[in-house]
C-alpha cells in the first residue's frame, strides 16, 4: 500500500542506489559481446591540415589487427555527415552554414582529437599497437582555436563553404527600441565577458559496441547515450546506417553526460558501421584522454552587454552582443544552445521592457562545442546577473534592492518577455527574500568588518536566475528550427497479479529516475514502490523517447507516465464498476481501493488487475481485455524554474585564494516528487557552477591548437574540500501547463550558482573585471592590476 | 534484494602498457646485476609515477625491477637527533608514525600533503626523491632540514642532491636506500597546492636545526633550492615578520596556466611567513 512514507513528496531513498554502490551497475565496462574486437581511433595530432595520405600498411600487419578503415571507407558505403538537428537562420534570413562533418575525416583535419581512422584488433592492445603505426599524411595549416580571432580579416578558414569561418548571424528582440532607450538614458551599464569552454568530465567515459547480424540484417548498438531513439533516429533517417526498424540501440546503466551523451558522435557510428564491415562486434571505450579530446565541449562565448537604466533604477533596455565557439563542425545541438537556449532568458526575472541580442556563431580548430549541463541558459543568467550586480555598484544601490525592483511582479503572469517567451508562472520576490533572509544578508556588514580586522576580504554575491526547462514543445521547436519532435512517451503493463512495468523514453544518467517514477505510479495505483519497476535505455523494448536533457525528464517525461497512469486507472475503474455491479461514474479510487459509492463494496486494483487477464465476470462487450496503456505527452510550453542563489566569500589577499564560506540556494522547481533527489540535483549543479567559476577551463594555444588541458594534472574539477555545505530551500509556484505541477530542477545549480560566486569575489575585492575560472593567480591579479 | 559480490571478469584484463620484463630483486646486488644485463631497465619503486606514464606509453622500458621484495628498505627509526626513514616506506606511513611526529612533526605532516590517500599508500619516499619532480613535497623537507641521501654506493648532502629539473646526483643505476634526517629544533611546512595535480605550486619547509635556520623551497623552481636571505633574516629574529619582506627573484622560477613566475616569487614569501609562524606557533 501506498503511504506518506512513499507517496509524491516523500523522502523515498533511491531504488537503484543499491546496485550502484555494491558495484553492480551495469555500464558500458561491464558489458561485453561474444567474439568482439576492439576500436581504437586515429586521431589528429595537429590542429589544421589538409590530409593527404594515411599509410595503414604497417599497422595492417600488426599481430591481433584486423581492419584499418578511413572516412573513404565510410563514404564508400554511402554513410551520410554527421549531422546537426537544428536550423538557425541569419538576420538576413539566410540559412546557417552547415559544412559536412564526416565520421571519419576526409581531405583535412580541423581539430586535435579529430578521429581520422579506426584500427580493429582482437585486442586492446593490439589495436593500439595497430593505431600507433597508422601514418598521416598531413600539411599542416595555421589553425585559429579562439572565438573572437576566428572572425578577423586574414583569420585562418576553416571550412571551404564557409567565409569568414561566421556559421550564422542570429538576432532576436526590438534592435530599434534598444538603441533608442540606450541613447536617452539616465545611466549605462557596459560589460565585457567571457564564458570559459569547459570540458563535460562524466565520470563514465564515452563507449560503444556495434553488432550486426547477417541473418536478419539488424544491427544493435550498445552505446551510453542520454537518449537511445534519438541515437536511433539519427542514424537511421540521417546517417543512412540502416532503417530504424533494423537498428537496436540499447543504453545501459549510465555514468553521468551532463549532455555530453545527448549526441551522435563519430565514434559510434563507426563501431555499429565496422561491426558489419569485420563481421565481429565492434568495442569501443574513450581512454580519460580521448574524452577531453573529443566530447563535446561547453560554453566558450565571448560578449558584450549593455543595460540602460533610468534615475530610479528601473531597467530600460538591454543590448547584448555574443561570439559562441562552435568549434571545427557542428555537433547535434550546437547550434541550438547560443540562440534559443540562450538568448531567449536574457530578459531573466526582470520586466525589462526591451531587449536585443546578437550571436554570431563561429567555428575554429577546436573539439566541437555543444549542449553542457544548462546549455545556453548558464551563459546567460552569467551575463545578465552580472551586468546587474555591476549597475547597483555603479549607481550606488543594493544589489538585492536593484533586483527586487525590476522583478516582475507575481501578479503579471502569463508574462510575455521581449525575447519570445511566455513564463507561465513565478514569484520571483518570494525566492529572493527567502533566500536573503537564509543568508543573513542584513548582518553581512558585520561579518565583513570581522573578516577585515583579520586582514581578509569578505564579499557577497547574488543571482536571480530563471531557465526554460522541459525541452518540448515539438511546435515551438519546429518553428525554431528543431530537427525533431520534442514530446515524451510512456507506456504501462500492469500484470495479471498486479505487478507493474513502466517504460519511459528519458533516460537516466544517474539521476534516480527509477526512484521518482515508481513513487508517481505506485503512488496513484496504491502499490509499493517496489512493485513498479522502471524501464528505459532500450529502442526495442521503450515504445519511443527523446530522452534526457533541459531538466526534461519528470516535466514531460513523468508527465507521459501520469497520463498513461490515469487511463490505466479509467479502465480498471470500468472494470471495477462492471465487477461491483454499478457505473463507472460511481465506482471512486484511492489507495489502491475502488469502492462502489453509497455500498460497502470495494475491490483492490490488484484484484481488477487479475479480472484484466482472466476475464470470466468482465465486460467484454464493451472493453478489451488485459491492463495496458500508453501515453505521449506534447507540453504547451517550456517550464521555468527560477530562484535566488547568495554566495559570501573571503578572500586572501596575499595568496588571492576564494573561501566559499557559505552558498543559499532558494530554487522554486514547482512541485517536488522526491525532495532528497530534488536536493541531489542541487548539489551536483552548484558544484558544476563553482567549478566553471573557480577551477575548470579547457585551454587551446594559440599557435600550435593543441589542447593545454587534457587531463587532471591541468584541468581542475571541483573537489568536495572546494565546496562548502549548501543551505538549500524551495518556494513552490506549481507549472500552470503540466499534470504534474513540476517545473525540473537538472540544471539551475549549474546556472545560479556561477554569477552567485563570481558576483561574491568582484564585491571582496572591488574589482569588476575577473575572468572565469578564477582561480587564486586570475584573483592575485585582479588585484593587484597587471602583474 | 541481496546482491552477490561480483566475480573477477577474466576479460576485463586491460593491457595498456608497452610489452616490458617485470623482475622482483632479492637484494641490491641482485637488483644492479638484473639492470646491467638488461636492454633499457629501470626501478620501480611504489610506481606512483612510472606506472602512470608507461599506462600511457609515454614511457617505454624493456624490464622493470621491483625494489619491493628487498628487505631492509622499508621503515623509520628514531635514533636520538636523527631520524631515518627506508627508501621504500609510502608516504602514509610516513604520515602515521607515532616516533617521527614526536621528532620532526612537520615531516609527518608533509606527507600527509602529498597527493591522495591511494598515492601515499603506494608511493615511496625513495621513489619521489630518485624521480625529483619540481612539485613534488619531499623535497622541501630534505633540503630544508639539511637531510643525508644514502644510496647503495654513498652518502649525498641534500645541498648536493638536488642539481635540475628532474635531475639529481644520483648516478646511473644507483639506488636510494635511505634517507637521515637530523631532528631539528621545530620546523614546519606551508604548501600552496595546484588547484587541478594538488603538487605543489609553491612548497616552503623551514627549520631551525643545530646547523642554523633552513629554507627550501619547492615548486618554485626547476628543483628545490634554499633561500639564503631568509635564513640570515630568521637567524637574528625567528618571527615571519622578518622575511615578510624578502622576496625571491621571479627570474628563473616555473611558469604555467597556474601561475606565472610573479605569483611564484610572491607565494615564496607568503609561504615562508607562514611556515615560520606555524613552526614558531
């Protein structure tokens, strides 16, 4: 039975928590195929060149080497480009420049880590013999890894087809009401900024396995993906591998993606294309190194921001003007993440009533960049609550009081932004005076004098952040230039004994989904949680899905779930009042009880669940036998999940090291399923945040575009002794659109918690400009000026 | 829901390495004999390393000898104003031991510095010190206390170990065995760690011993060097005070995306003040 123990909003400890901490998780290490072989890549070494010969002769004859095949290989058997799922168009209307991206490079390379061929062994060690006596044949060009000298005059092309190496030139909002309100305005505050690349560091490394059955022409693929139809869809309608009826991709336990996992990247497609070509399964596992090579990085923008304001404070206009990195090709999503995933939120929580934005989106002699834990919205609420925090400063008012007077008022939703959106619902005020209450913000003078009489530098810091989550709708996106549909679906198999299946097309990648969606089902249905079991990450066995990403998977994918539970609970009602001898309209349902209304008589859903699949007394003149429904939910709208994140920090003034001495975050995430995951959650994106503020930067050189940070020794990650505790509370405005009421809670850790920290290291030491991450000699420099 | 521990999965057996000859010396004599028939031998001591960069074939050796079955290595022993510690004893136990926290805290505590508790279970004092990486701790500590490198041939000073980067007195095949430590009056150890490796950015051991105040310093440099300025200063006055204004040359210091030789020089000093604090606390 269903109980407050277990019921929505209960503190239910994670179902698969079990397996993951004995060590019997099932990931891509622990899964291996009969007679398989093993993948190791030829990858670029130099960051430009033009390829004009590959010589496989020596590693051909490498013991244990099976097969060395190159991107001719691959066109010859009519594999198509990578290709990127969505379509952005210009200013000027022109449509983005979208350059081939095959799976293995042919005529040039354009990146460090760019795979160029593939070496097949019986082993690993003898396709890594094999990989290292592959010789290239290459002509190195200069390369360009940085955003803003890849746009210069003379700057080193890239791609043929496209001048100026400029993908697209996007815009958004009312440039003329911008331009006029900047002009006439009482005070301007300008901003120049850069958002540091980041490199995705899933714990799990990226892998595949690729199978092909003769006999029946399927191929099955194994690979850990954030979305397994998706992997599907992609390489069926667009790679051309094979036809989705004849392509099985399973995604087993998954070690973390952060995003890094939503995209169809070469390494797969080869193994499940090689595993035809050498007639053996075909495994893959990305060594620590080939990850910072060749995941799909994050952020990497360089902008520009002005905010006009008049003499009481109040925001009048904001122009923005962003280079975004897209590095060498387009990855899945990329060029999705630096337009509508990001310039759409920069009227943030603020009624602002005109903004407008520019991007122009670049490519360089870098590892693609694409969707990372918030995807555009991170980058975003970085410039905004930053340019915000620096106004107050200049005109001599509270930050918290500046942002409290240009909120949009509780009262005024649906709110429709200057940047496209509808927020649906929010009470902005309600976070931000929660949180300031947490954070003791009135008593922070005091701690300051404290921490001075010490010889140290305290500082404060605040970020109003709001994001678009629940990425949906499918119309929308289809107008925006979405390649795909972007609902969720859900099936449901209750058995005869009362048992149930659920199937679901997210996807976790440690989130606890198995945890959250059986609570929402046993929950409804009157079970255990452990008599509903969550099934996802397989193309044969899930109906359909689009996965797991934008804080998606509970707002639309749980919302599938609640659908295809309630028709679950219509049809057992049937049955019920059918058994009970009385209508449907009068049979009620709750803790797993239907009770014939006005009687004293009830049935167990257990009991209709059997009468399903044993239809002696059932009526079947009327309906089907058997218990089983399923669902595909479409949203009418993103969510927006909003709140106030507050960071006070001390800082060394001789060693320029940052003391995070306490972060309050107040997240309103509408309705909450599971508290303790939501807080989960929390925790992994604040410590994402403080990790791209303080620690973690992907550095190419300039002159060679090698990658300056491929491994630990130089990319630092945050550790637990870099965080502090987190003070953590919620504030409740349910999603108006959604049966649910949730609004998702995967990435605002990551998106308030950056601004919060920075905005708390510029008040300590009086300097605005600071570049991410900054880390103690960026923070020694801040403050002593140029060394 | 009871779930058995795993089985070994035999093919999991991942070979990353380059093909070498792994020997396990009884002796020293045996060890220097198994390396002078070999092709391109080396040592291996807790591999902390070595081992990593032959996993990604940076390195390649035809043989490897294992010092770990020699007896004798291993151990700290205390004997009145100095401490030795063997060759082959892990960091860990270096930061454990009850004798040497009595004698000269600030080693214990150094090793307790050096990288994470899987490291110093495996790592070797010997081992850092042959390999003399410019981050590394120890280093610090033996020229900071004016310690004596035993190896199989002789006894090195610490002022005549330390020659460059990666660099050190030691001669071809030659063998650490162990390594004194004369007991000083107090001292103490400020690291400033890389935010990312957790080496140290900047190391300063300082001492007052019998044979008047030591500084060395590690991380700064291309090895560990002492800081004769801050010496003289502290000599007449043991108190941070006196070398809160002496500064190091930024000249021929490290540089890197963590800190450039300026913030180097200036970590110098902040580090040396607050070792001379802690060890005068």
């Amino acid at each position: 039975m269903a109980d407050r123990e277990s019921g929505i909003g209960a503190r239910v400890l994670r179902k698969e928590d079990k397996r993951f901490l004995v060590g019997r998780g099932r990931y891509m290490d622990d899964i291996n195929r009969p007679r398989q072989v093993y993948a190791v890549f030829v990858r670029s070494q130099v960051a430009h060149g033009t390829l004009k010969g590959l010589d496989s002769g020596a590693a051909l004859e490498t013991d244990g080497v099976i097969a060395v095949l190159t991107g001719e290989d691959v066109a010859a058997d009519g594999l198509g480009s990578l290709p990127c799922g969505w379509t952005i168009h210009s200013k000027d209307g022109a449509e983005m420049k979208t350059p081939a991206h095959p799976a293995l490079a042919i005529g040039k390379v354009r990146y460090v880590g760019e795979p160029v061929a593939v070496v097949i062994g019986e082993t690993l060690e003898a396709a890594r013999d094999g990989a290292e006596l592959v010789e290239l044949d290459i002509d190195e060009l200069p390369p360009v890894t940085d955003v803003v000298a890849a746009l210069e005059q003379g700057a080193p092309g890239i791609h043929d087809d496209v001048p100026g190496n400029e993908c697209y030139h996007w815009g958004l909002g009312d440039e003329e009401a911008v331009d006029k309100a900047i002009d006439a305005a009482h005070h301007v505050t300008r901003l120049e900024l850069r958002n540091n690349r980041l490199a995705p560091n899933a714990m799990e490394t990226r892998a595949a396995i690729g199978e092909y059955d003769p006999v029946d022409g399927m191929y099955t693929l194994h690979v850990n993906s954030q979305n397994p139809h998706l992997h599907r869809l992609v390489l069926a309608a667009f790679v051309e591998l094979a036809p989705e009826h004849k392509l099985r991709v399973i995604s087993p336990d998954v070690g973390g993606g952060f995003g890094s996992k939503i995209f169809i990247y070469s390494e797969e497609t080869v193994c499940a294309w090689a595993a035809r070509r050498v007639g053996r399964p075909v495994k893959w596992t990305a060594t620590r190194s080939e990850a910072f090579l060749a995941d799909a990085h994050g952020r990497d923008h360089a902008s520009t921001a002005e905010l006009a304001l008049d003499k009481e404070g109040n925001f009048l206009a904001l122009r923005v003007r962003t280079k975004a990195n897209m590095g060498a090709y387009l990855s899945t999503f990329a060029a999705a993440v630096p337009t509508w995933l990001y310039g759409t939120l920069l009227a943030g929580q603020y009624k602002t009533p005109a903004v407008h934005v520019e991007v122009r989106a670049v490519f360089t002699n870098t590892s693609p960049v694409d969707a990372y834990r918030g995807a555009g919205r991170p980058e975003a609420a970085f410039l905004l609550e930053r340019i915000v925090e620096k106004a107050a400063r200049e005109i001599g008012m509270d930050p918290a009081e500046l942002r409290r007077r240009n909120l949009i008022p509780k009262d005024a939703f649906p709110y429709q932004t200057p940047v496209a959106l509808v927020y649906d619902t929010g009470d902005y005020e309600a976070s931000l005076d929660k949180a300031l209450d947490m954070a003791d913000y009135a008593g922070f003078a005091a701690r300051r004098a404290e921490s001075e009489a010490r010889g140290m530098k305290r500082g404060i810091g605040l970020s109003c952040y709001i994001e678009a989550c629940g990425l949906a709708p499918s119309q929308l996106a289809g107008e925006l230039g979405a390649g795909i549909g972007l609902f969720e679906s859900a099936e449901i198999r209750v058995n005869a004994t009362g048992g149930v299946k659920v199937f679901t097309g997210t996807q976790s990648t440690g989130q606890g989904h198995e945890t959250t969606f059986a609570q929402l089902v046993a929950d409804r249905l009157g079970l255990d949680m452990d008599e509903v079991e969550i099934v996802h990450g397989d193309t044969d066995r899930v109906q359909y899905g689009l996965g797991t990403y934008g804080s998606r998977s509970l707002s639309v994918g749980g919302s599938a779930i609640h659908m295809a539970t309630e028709k679950i609970v219509e049809k057992a009602r049937k049955i019920a009042a059918h058994m009970m001898e009385t209508t449907a309209d009068d049979v009620d349902f709750t803790q797993g009880l239907f009770t014939a209304k006005g009687t004293n008589k009830s049935m167990h859903f257990k009991e209709v669940a059997f009468s399903a699949y044993v239809p002696h007394n059932y009526p079947l003149d009327e309906l089907e036998p058997g218990l089983h429904e399923s669902a595909y939910y479409d949203p009418e709208n993103f969510t927006y999940p909003a709140g106030t994140h507050i960071c006070e920090v001390e800082v060394d003034p001789e060693t320029g090291v940052v003391d995070i001495l306490a972060f309050t975050a107040v997240d309103d995430f509408g309705r909450i399923i599971n508290p303790t995951i939501v807080e989960g959650q929390v925790h992994g994106g604040v410590a994402q945040g403080i990790g791209q503020a303080m620690l973690e930067h992907c550095i190419y050189d300039d002159e060679s575009g090698q990658l300056v940070t491929g491994s630990y020794m130089d990319y630092a990650m945050p550790r637990a002794d870099d965080l502090p505790d987190f003070t953590l509370a919620f504030t409740e405005t349910p999603c108006t659109h959604n049966p649910l009421g949730a609004k998702g809670c995967g990435e605002a850790g990551a998106i308030g918690s950056t601004p919060a920290l920075i905005n708390a290291i510029t008040s300590a030491i009086g300097h605005e400009n600071i570049a991410m991450p900054a880390t103690p000699l960026a923070v020694w420099r801040a403050m002593r000026g140029a060394e | 829901m009871d779930i058995p521990a795993r089985l070994p999965d035999p093919r999991k057996r991942e070979k990353k390495m380059y093909r070498f000859e792994y020997h396990k010396a009884t002796s020293l004599e045996d060890a220097a004999s198994k390396r002078s028939t070999a092709d391109d031998a080396t040592y291996l001591a807790g591999g902390m390393t070595l081992i990593p960069t032959l996993k990604q074939r940076l390195a390649s050796h035809s043989d490897l000898i294992d010092l770990a079955g020699i007896d004798g290595l291993a151990g700290i022993s205390v004997d009145g104003a100095v401490v030795t510690i063997g060759a082959m004893t892990c960091h860990a136990e270096v930061a454990a031991s009850a004798a040497l926290r009595d004698a000269i805290p600030a080693l214990a505590d150094l090793a307790g510095l050096i990288a994470d508790p899987a490291v110093r279970n495996r790592g070797t004092i010997g081992g850092s010190l042959a390999n003399s990486d410019p981050a590394a701790d120890y280093p610090a500590a033996v020229l900071g206390l004016g310690a004596t490198i035993v190896t199989d041939k002789r006894e090195i000073a610490a002022d005549d170990y330390f020659l460059d980067l990666f660099e050190t007195a030691l001669e071809e095949g030659e063998i650490i065995t162990a390594i004194k430590f004369p007991v000083p009056k107090r001292a103490a150890y400020e690291k400033f760690p890389n935010p990312a490796s957790r080496y140290a950015i900047v190391g300063v051991f300082v001492a007052e011993t019998e044979g008047g105040v030591r500084v060395a310093v590690t991380g700064a440099g291309p090895c560990a060097f002492r800081v004769s300025d801050m010496e003289a200063a502290l000599a007449g006055n043991f108190a941070p005070d006196a070398v809160a204004g002496i500064t190091v040359s930024a000249d021929d210091l490290n540089q890197d995306l963590h800190a450039s030789a300026a913030y180097r020089a200036s970590l110098v000093t902040t580090m040396a003040k607050r070792a001379v604090a802690k060890a005068a606390g």
